[in-house]
C-alpha cells in the first residue's frame, strides 16, 4: 500500500461516513394514508400535499390536490410556515430527505407518507380485507372503504389473507400496473 | 517475461473507469451497458436477416428497433463500445502490448481455446440477457447505484465462477 | 439540478451520442492500462493470484458511488432521473450464474472483449462472437422461456430501500466493505507470492 492508496483510502472513506451523516438523523414523522385520505375528504385548509416525484410520474397519477415540487423548488419555493405539510415519493429515501431539506428551511411542520405512492393505492383506492378478518380488522377496513370510494377506488372484502399487502411494496407494484391496462 | 511496458496502477486505472461511469450518469443519466451494445448488434442483424417488421413484432427484440434497426439508447452503446475498441487500441500501441495473437493458459491449444471462448461467450450472453446487463451494465453501473438486483448478479456471477475455478484449472493454468 | 444533461437540456440529443465514443475510450483505455484486456490475467482473480479484477471493479464502482450520491447532494446531479436497473430476483440470479460460468471459461467479459480484441487478442473476438451467439440462442428462445425471464420483479429497487436504511448508510457499508477487500487483496496476493 503506497501513500497514494493510503490517500485515496482515507478520501473515500471520509466521504463516505460524510454521505451517512449527511442523511436525516431523528425522526420526520410519518402519517399514515388512512389519515391523509380522512383530511383531504375533510378538505383541510392548511394541509399542503406535496409530491416529489420527476414530473412524468406525477403527470401519470397522483395523490388528489397535490402539488408537484423538485428539489429545487424545495429549496427555493416559498410555502406559508403555517401549512401542514405531507410529502411522498416513490421511496421513502427521497422523501425523507425532502423534508429534512424543508426542515432546514425553517418548516416544522413536516411529515412523511411512509412508501408514498405505493401505500396510497394499496392502502386507499384499493383496500382489502381478508376473508377470516378480526372485528378490528374489519372496522379499519370499513373506515377505509368509505374514504376509498371517495377517491373512485375499488375496496375489496372477501380476499385470501395470502393477498393482502403485507407485502406492500409488490403489491401495489401490481396496482400500478393494474391501473395502467386500465388507463387511469 | 512480459513484453510491453508494466500494466498501471489497478486502483488508479478503476478510478477512471469510475469516472467515465459517473461522467455518463451525468451525460446521458444511464450507465456503461456493455451486453447492450451486443444485443443491439444482433437486433439489428436480425432484423437485416428477416424483415424489420417482423422482428420489431418479437418481444425480445423490440426495445432495440423502436427506429427501425436502432434506437436511440442503443445508438449511445454501440458508439460507446467503438470508443472502447479504439480506447483499448490505442493504449495496448501505446504501451506496446498489441499484438495478434491467441491469448490462452500454458497447457492449452490455441484451438482448444477458442472453442472455449465462444463457449463462455455464449454462456456470458445468455447470462447477460437474463440478468439484463453483464459486468459494466449490472454490476458497475447498477450497483454503484445500490440496485438490488445488481448486487444479487455480482454475488452469484462470482460465487459461480470461484465454484467452477478448480474444475475449469486446465483452462487457465 | 443541471444533469443528468440529455434530461435538462445542457446537451442536445447530437451532443449526448458524441458523448458515447469519448466515454467509451476513457473506459476501455482504462480497463487495457489495468490489464483487463488480458484473459490470463483477468482469470488470475478466480485462482487468487491476481486480483486486478477486484481491485479495478470495486474502486471504479466505489468511485462512480461516492461521486454520484455527492453530486445529488449538492444538487448537480438528480438521481432520481438516473435509471436505476430494474431488480427481478431469479432471472438475475440466474444470470449470475451463466455469466460466472462464461467469465471463467472465456476469460473476458463483454467490455474487455472488445479491448482484448482491439489489442489483437484473437480469443477476444472469439469471446465477443461467443456473446452474440448467446444473445441470439436467448432470442430464440424467449417465447419458452419468457416468465422465468420475467418472474419475481421487485421494480427499481435498492438494497438500502429493502433493508429500510438509508442511501447513505448503505454508501458507507459498501465503501468500508471495499477497502477491507482491497486490504484483505493485497494480503492474499502476497502469501501467494
């Protein structure tokens, strides 16, 4: 090991213990999508719903009375400090870290919708329920339905427990494309 | 004995190639895609062979002609790979290792080995076809971007190959 | 954010595909100055008496790693525009699999093929013609074999999303985990004298 590998080791190195520092230490709160669908039916006047998402996946489909923010406009855009403000992606990374940016501006009240797009429409336009569901399973899932239908989503009772998103992340996956054939 | 002069520094010479990755990042917004290049030749000789029509029906060729024999991705790796033959001429002149010659392990025939080598080629293909993506496409790019998929093809890529190493040694040493 | 430039419009479509060669020689006059344009030396890696190619995959990968998260966090660069390579568990897995046995057999991979060959190499352009075989016989075919090849899609996804960490952590695993293996490289290279 020459002084140079041991240079480039040790810039490396320092960079990369930068990059996990560098991402948002204590906790943005999350909300979950239940509650964010109760408080756009309730058309709650100071929430700001916030997508960060490139553009043409915005333009495909998004959360109702959302606005679509760049990095840039994150930084720069002007926004009332009073507004409640929930923030999603696609993952949850590039969410956290828009609102860790909007938090070094001065906004706290932030929060995340944990899987953003994907929870949305698992969780929302198409809920389920499970054939042997618990009673308490069955009063989310009402709750749930009633704000679904609202959005035009489609609750389903009467599924196989093997089918419900435990495994989110693949499910809504199919969602989507679900919805595409459809033409949303 | 080697002829030539001594190869670089390998950390240094992986410090480029980083650099060209991160410079097509920036470029294009993809990475380095060998294989793809490859798979567009043969979508292109495919198509000259039967008819472009019918060969933008098939579902395996049909992201490489969305231009009739071309694409504009597949435009960007085909030149990348001439740039790759003429990078790698120029410093093989340069450095005096260019020479015509079949590279191949001590107790092997220069036949042997090339029948070999199309033999790995053809594994390397199929490989690269079902992982979408070889060792700079998959490996590099994807997983210097933390793709999970990527990492899952350099695991199995060098687990298979160290596996198979005792069994392939007349090959090579 | 002004790149990745093809989607901010710094660089016209002409200005991108004159990217591609440039690129493309800066990447394969690497990979022929480390040595890669060699298949006794690449297959030294798999006996472990030359591990060049470890050492030149996972520095170019660490670089290209460090340099993108930094140019996203200073706001050069959007990640999020870059493509990400779509994850399916199996057929990558298996793809693995097929290409390991074809990187030990033949010696070269598709980018050092081309550099061999370029050097002269008769066995890389044995190689290269090899792949094109391959990708043929996989066109081929892909009517039988299509959902195994499209099974178990997980999406764009990355390791630190499925472990629920973030990108930075995940940065950092890999840089500490690299070095280690290069330490751990010179080590064996040396016992094996």
């Amino acid at each position: 090991m020459t002084r140079l590998h041991r240079a480039l080791a040790l810039l490396a190195a320092a960079l990369a213990v930068a990059a996990w520092h560098s991402e948002p230490q204590g906790r943005v709160d999350n909300i979950s999508p239940l509650d964010l669908a109760d408080r756009i039916v309730r058309q709650d006047v100071a929430l700001r719903v916030v997508d960060v998402r490139p553009r043409p996946s915005f333009d495909q489909f998004h959360v109702p009375g959302a606005t679509q923010m760049t990095l840039d406009d994150l930084r720069r855009q002007a926004i009332p400090l009073s507004a409640q403000i929930v923030l999603y992606a696609d993952d949850d990374d590039r969410a956290m870290r828009s609102a860790q940016l909007l938090r070094t501006r001065g906004y706290v009240n932030v929060v995340v919708l944990r899987e953003g797009i994907s929870a949305w429409i698992s969780r929302v336009l198409e809920p389920r329920l499970a054939r042997d569901a618990t009673a308490l399973e069955r009063a989310e899932f009402d709750r749930a339905a009633q704000l679904s239908r609202f959005f035009g989503g489609l609750p389903q009772s009467d599924v196989a427990r093997s089918e419900l998103p435990g495994g989110a992340r693949e499910f809504a996956r199919q969602a989507i494309a679900g919805m595409r054939r459809r033409g949303c | 004995m080697r002829e030539g002069k001594p190869f670089a520094d390998p950390y240094l010479a992986g410090i480029g190639i980083g650099l060209a990755l991160l410079a097509a990042y920036v470029v294009t917004g993809r990475g380095l895609g060998a294989s793809g290049g490859f798979a567009s030749v043969v979508a292109a000789a495919t198509a000259a062979a039967e008819s472009t029509e019918r060969a933008t029906r098939s579902p395996a060729l049909s992201p490489y002609l969305t231009r009739g024999v071309a694409s504009p991705l597949t435009d960007w790796l085909v030149l990348e790979l001439v740039g790759v033959a003429i990078g790698g001429y120029v410093s093989a002149r340069l450095a005096g290792r260019s020479r015509v010659v079949v590279e191949r392990g001590p107790h092997l025939s220069a036949t042997s080995r090339i029948v070999a080598a199309v033999g790995g080629g053809l594994f390397m293909g199929l490989g690269a076809k079902f992982a979408r993506g070889c060792t700079s496409g998959q490996a590099l790019t994807g997983g210097a971007l933390l793709a999970a998929g990527s990492w899952i093809f350099i695991a199995t890529c060098f687990a298979s190959a160290y596996l198979l190493a005792p069994v392939a040694r007349r090959l090579w040493r | 954010m002004t790149a990745p430039f093809s989607e901010t419009g710094v660089l016209g479509s002409t200005g991108v595909l004159a990217s591609a060669p440039l690129i493309g020689f800066a990447f394969g006059w690497c990979l022929e100055r480390g040595g890669l344009g060699s298949a006794r030396k690449l297959t030294g890696q798999f006996y472990l008496t030359d591990l060049t190619v470890f050492k030149v995959m996972f520095s170019a990968l660490v670089t290209a790693m460090l340099g993108a998260f930094w140019l996203d966090r200073l706001g050069v660069l959007d990640l999020g525009l870059v493509y990400l390579p779509e994850t399916y568990v199996v057929p990558q897995a298996i793809g693995g699999v097929l290409f390991g046995v074809g990187f030990l057999v033949g010696g070269l991979c598709p980018g050092t093929a081309c550099v061999a060959a370029a050097a002269g190499r008769l066995d890389g352009l044995a190689v290269a013609g090899g792949m094109l075989l391959g990708i043929a016989a996989f066109n081929a075919l892909f009517d039988w074999i299509r959902p195994l090849v499209e099974s178990t899609a997980l999406g764009a996804v990355t390791l630190t999303q499925l472990a629920g960490v973030p990108h930075g952590a995940g940065v950092l695993a890999i840089t500490v985990a690299a070095l280690a293996g290069f330490a751990l490289a010179s080590r064996i290279e040396r016992a094996r004298g």
